[in-house]
C-alpha cells in the first residue's frame, strides 16, 4: 500500500490514497425446517482514490496482480473525475472499540448449524405446523487505508448473526413471524429468540379488522426500525443537505420533533456491527448526535460533502471498493423514555401495535413520508392486544407522527445489531384498509 502511494506521488498525483479490504463470510441457511445451503464467500482488493489539478480519481481492482496498473488508470479517469472539496487526513487517535471475537473466527460449521436447527425444533415443539426458515451466518472484516498525508490505520472486526421464524398457512390466511439479532461478538442466548416468535403467534391466533383513519400507533422497535428510520435519516444525510433535497436544511438548531426523542449516530458502541474506530476515509470515530431533544443537531458527513457545504466530516463515510465514500449512519442510538412498554398500551380506546412493513414501503421518503402495508401488526381495544391486523396499510410522514408523540418506552432493544431504539406510541398517523 506504501508503495501504491509512492508510485502515485511519483506519477504527479496531487493526493493520494490506497483503500484495502478482505472479507471472508459464511452464511447457512435453512427452508422447509431443515438445512437448505451453506456456502463461503471471501473477498479482497484495492482502490486507489486519487486528486490531481482538483479532481478526484478512483481505480480498484481484486486482483492483486493488477494493483500495480491502478495508478496508470487512475491517471486516465482522474481528468474526468469530480472536483475535490477536501484535503486527505492526517494521522488521528483512534478509540479502541471491542468490534472483534476471535471464536466467531474459529466458530466451527457444525456448531452453526446446530444453532440454528435448535432454533426452530424448539418452537415447532409447541407450533409443529409453523413451516421454519433460518439464517446463521459469520464473518471476518478487515480494511487498512494509507494515504499521502502520512495516515496509515486499519482495523479487524468479525460479525455473527442469527435469524429465525417462520409462515403458518391456515386456508387463506398466512401469517409470517420473524426474529433474529446481530453483533461483532458471539453469543449463544438465543432463548428469547424462541419466545419473541411464540409469543407474535399467540397475538396471532385472532384476527381483528384494523380501525382507520389517525388512530395511535404504537411501533414497537422493529416497526420503528422498518417505518420511520429510513425517512428520519434521510434527511440527516450530508449528501441530501448539499443538493438542497433534505427537508432539514437551514434548521439545525431548530426544533423539529417531539423533545422526547434524542438520536445519536454512533460507531463507538462496543459489540454492534456497524462500530469502526474510524471511518472508511480514515476519520476519527466519535458519537454524533443528530437530534437532541428534538432538536436538529448535526448532519453526518464525509470529506467531500463537509468540503462542499463548507464544514467539517463528522467521520461518516461508508464505502465499497468500487465506489466513491459518501456518508451514511453507522450505529443508530435512539435514546429510552420514561414510560414502561406495557403502560404505553393505557387510554387506549382503538389503535394499533406495528411490527414489520410489507416491502419497503412508498412514497417521498427524502421529505419524510413513508406509507407501507402491514405485514405484522396488532390492533389495540381498551388498552389491550385483541389480533392480528390484515389488510392494514399505514402512511404519514415521519416529523409530523414524531412531533405529536404520546409515549417512548424506557428500554432501547437492538434491532438486528445496528439500532437500538425504544417502542414509539404516536399519532399523526393514517390507518386504512389495504387495496
């Protein structure tokens, strides 16, 4: 990688920087209650970004043979190439972040598949007609960066995740459960998994109609992870801000949302899959608050879009090794409340509990809107869970529904290992029949 940059000063380059990753994965994967596939996945290359007369270049390659053609064709694209808003970094201090287990490195295939068929014997057990389907999956992550401005870094991390659920047809009714979680860490507690699907089918076992119209909805953390997440980050996206499509520009400091909600961006959280010492431009990692209090607070940004809009990165580039960075949310940290999960269900009279969307959903999403049908929900009578919702579609947009709050649990629970967010009771949100 030295030597790459070497090459490239002594080509003329202005800047230069190498970025090198290897990965090495191994999912399985279980249909009809029993090993389907396993396979293993490893990759690895290197790109050279490059600024010459004030434009940026970029050539990668996986094959290691070819590196040594990157600054030739690099010299050729680099003319071409978008105007450089940035310096490359110096050297910086960087946290040392738990992001790496070596038993998820020799975890054994057996002992995979063991887990996940564990899994699904244990609820079939007690729903033997619940048609099962897994996931478990390890791997290995590794990127070094060295540019011309002396930084060399890099760092290891392994990740383990765990999915299982499952669909029960009943004449023309399909109902379909899911849970699972991820970490860099390996775990083997994978008993609530079990009872989280026991218990989304004992919800279940009744259907309700869905009441319409703006009614409270309670989004327990996996519906706030498919419903409302995507829409809110969007428009803390630096890119977003730059080209003027994000419904927050001018109103940071302003209050733009219920001051029960802080949200944090933040790859510094030991264990979680998306925490990095630094970024994918070699940017110090730190926790970033977005909103405070409801309060807009930063935008996440990388080196161009910080040179761009005259600020400084917030160490959020995220890259792959054929593409430019550009910036995106690493670990989600949404702050608890004050209320207890079960007390967000009092006063009331209709409404409902969203868990999962169907597809991704529709709609304006960079201003904020999103409107999706249910896949699974609940709906609430006098403060309790009567059935299942079908046919359900929800739509709304997401400042208006965070700005008419009505409770936030006070227990954040991760979701799928780079979110951790609390249940969300609001209103300002539509409830109709689907069709």
């Amino acid at each position: 990688m030295v030597d790459l940059i070497q090459q490239a000063k002594d080509a003329g380059f202005d800047q230069a920087e190498v970025y090198r990753v290897s990965s090495e994965s191994q999912p399985i994967g279980f249909e009809t209650n029993r090993l389907k596939e396993a396979s293993r996945r490893d990759t690895s290359g290197a790109a050279l970004r490059v600024i010459k007369d004030g434009h940026l270049g970029l050539s990668a390659t996986t094959d290691p043979a070819a590196e040594s053609g990157l600054v030739g064709r690099v010299g050729e694209l680099a003319p071409f190439g978008a105007e450089a808003a940035f310096q490359m970094p110096q050297q910086g201090e960087y946290p040392s972040i738990d992001i790496y287990d070596p038993a998820i490195e020799s975890l054994e295939f057996d002992t995979m598949v063991q887990t996940g068929q564990t899994l699904i014997d244990a609820v079939r057990k007690d729903w033997p007609e619940l048609n099962c389907s897994a996931s478990v999956s390890r791997g290995v992550h590794k990127m070094s960066l060295v540019n011309s401005a002396g930084l060399e870094t890099g760092y290891k991390q392994t990740s383990y995740s765990v999915g299982f659920g499952g669909e029960l047809v009943r004449g023309e009714d399909m109902l379909f459960v899911w849970e699972g979680h991820g970490a860099s860490r390996y775990f083997i507690d994978t008993d609530w998994m079990v009872e989280s699907v026991k218990q989304q089918l004992e919800l279940s076992q009744e259907t309700a109609e869905a009441p319409s119209g703006q009614i409270p909805v309670i989004f327990t953390p996996r519906g706030v992870s498919a419903t409302l997440l995507g829409p809110l980050m969007s428009g803390f996206n630096g890119k977003s801000v730059m080209t003027g499509s994000s419904p927050m520009v001018e109103r940071l400091g302003d209050r733009v949302i219920d001051e029960r909600i802080s949200i944090y961006d933040d790859p510094t959280i030991a264990g979680a899959i998306g925490s990095r010492p630094c970024d994918d431009e070699g940017v110090v990692s730190r926790r970033m608050p977005l909103i405070q209090n409801g309060v807009a607070s930063n935008f996440l940004y990388d080196l161009q879009t910080a040179g761009r809009m005259n600020k400084t990165t917030t160490g959020a580039a995220d890259r792959g090794l054929t593409s430019l960075p550009g910036p995106s949310t690493s670990v989600v940290d949404i702050a608890p409340g004050d209320t207890a999960y079960g007390d967000m269900f009092a006063g009331i009279k209709e409404g409902i509990v969203v868990e999962r969307l169907l597809g991704a959903g529709q709609g304006n999403q960079m201003g904020g809107d999103f409107k999706a049908n249910v896949l699974l929900g609940y709906k609430i009578e006098n403060g309790k869970i009567v059935g299942r919702i079908k046919d359900t579609m929800i739509s709304g947009n997401v400042y208006d529904a965070l700005s008419k709050l009505e409770a936030v649990s006070d227990k954040a629970e991760w979701v799928y290992g780079s979110l951790r967010t609390p249940a969300i009771r609001c209103l300002g949100v539509e409830v109709a029949a689907a069709g």
